[in-house]
C-alpha cells in the first residue's frame, strides 16, 4: 500500500507534456489546401444567435486560385454567391435581385475562407493563432483559434475583432469544420465534406452576369447573414 501511495505522488510529480505548438498544425492545414488551383466542397452552414439556431443552409462551395469562390445554396432555397476576383456577387432568384459590392470592401463572413482561394497563408487572415481550450471529443481533429485581422481603421480604434476556430484533420490537415464568432455574439460554423481537389471547373463559374430584369443593389445590403431569416 506504502509503495502505490508512492508511485502515485511520483507520478503527479511528474513534468506535464508540453502544449504542441500551433503552427505544426497551420502547417498541415497550408500544405494541404496550397497545391489545387481549384476546390470543390459540400457544405452545411448553421448561424446561431444566443446559442439558438436561427438558420442552417447547404449546398456546394468552390475555390479557385486567385481570389475567386462560387458558394450554390441548393437548401432551403436557391441562392448563389460568387466572388469573380474584383466584386462580390449575391444573387436571390425568387426575389430578382442582386447586391454587388466591391469584393475587398466586403465585411462577409467568408473573410476567413478566403485563404483557401489564395496564397494559403494562415498568418494573411489570422494575426494570431492559438490552441484554445475545449478541442474537438474527436481526437484525429485538432481545433486552431483565429483572431481575424481588422481593418486598418479598426486596429487604431481598437474594435473587437472577430474570432475563427478551425477544426482540421491532425494527420492531414483537411478542413473540416470553421466557426465564426462576431464581436456582437452571432455565430456561424460551416461542415465540409467531399473535398475535391482540382475538379473539372470551367472558368466561368466564377464569373456572374446577371439576369436580364434583375435589380442590381450596388452595397451589401442583400448579402447573406444572420438577419436573414429561414423561408
């Protein structure tokens, strides 16, 4: 009994593992996502607003080097956003309308993602990068913290910024979950799944004419966000 009690205070006596460094992770994450010029992924999509779900939405994402996405809504209605490089498209069918807005200009929550359309530099997006407490129950994921950079002008009037949690593969380093969180409390986290790495992909899914007699909104007051409620 003497030489158990003694094995067990060794043991507490021990040295605790050291916390892994973040950047192996960011590392695996780059590397995974940097050699594909063009991305393809189904996506389910949840905002959430004082922990009550307020919409979820689905459908597929694509991601094309430089600067470019294509997100099709397929539920719970159509919708289409599309980001050609130079401006921000979001197009409603049923309501005929589309909001165009200068795409360095936007505030979407797409910020984020947008790396995987790009250079695929973590440090582009994040100003800081931590393991933060409460990781995945999933032990072959690994959840990295994102503060996301501001703007010039928010970082002099010391705004809060918004904060990123991705969720990767920790063999790998593919994508599997991101959640925003914004300064105000609304959340949005977003599951991938099928990623395809350099799909058949015509270049003109990244671009969008509109519809002739259709509204065009210059602003993004018709972008997608948490106001917007679930038809």
């Amino acid at each position: 009994m003497r030489l158990a009690l003694i094995f067990v205070l060794s043991l507490g006596a021990l040295p605790r593992p050291a916390p892994q460094d973040p950047q192996i992770f960011v590392k695996k994450l780059e590397d995974a996502y940097r050699r594909p010029r063009t991305l393809r992924a189904s996506f389910l999509q949840e905002y959430s607003e004082s922990g009550k779900i307020t919409r979820t939405e689905a459908g597929t994402a694509y991601f094309r080097r430089p600067g470019k996405m294509r997100w099709e809504y397929a539920s719970p209605e159509k919708n289409l956003f599309v980001v050609d490089g130079k401006f921000a498209w979001f197009y409603v069918p049923a309501d005929r309308t589309v909001s165009r807005i200068a795409a360095k200009q936007s505030e979407d929550w797409r910020t984020p993602l947008a790396l995987l359309a790009g250079e695929m530099k973590v440090s582009r997006v994040c100003a800081k990068v931590e393991l933060p407490e409460g990781q995945p129950k999933d032990e072959g994921l690994v959840r990295l913290g994102c503060v996301i950079r501001g703007t010039e002008k928010e970082t002099k009037s010391g705004a809060p910024h918004d904060t990123a949690y991705f969720e990767v593969s920790r063999a790998t380093g593919k994508l599997e979950k991101v959640s925003v969180l914004s300064a105000g409390g609304i959340k949005m986290e977003m599951r991938f799944s099928n990623w395809t790495f350099d799909p058949p992909a015509e270049e003109e899914l990244f671009h969008f004419q509109p519809p002739k007699g259709v509204a065009i909104v210059n602003g993004d007051q018709l972008l997608p966000g948490p106001s917007q409620s679930t038809p």
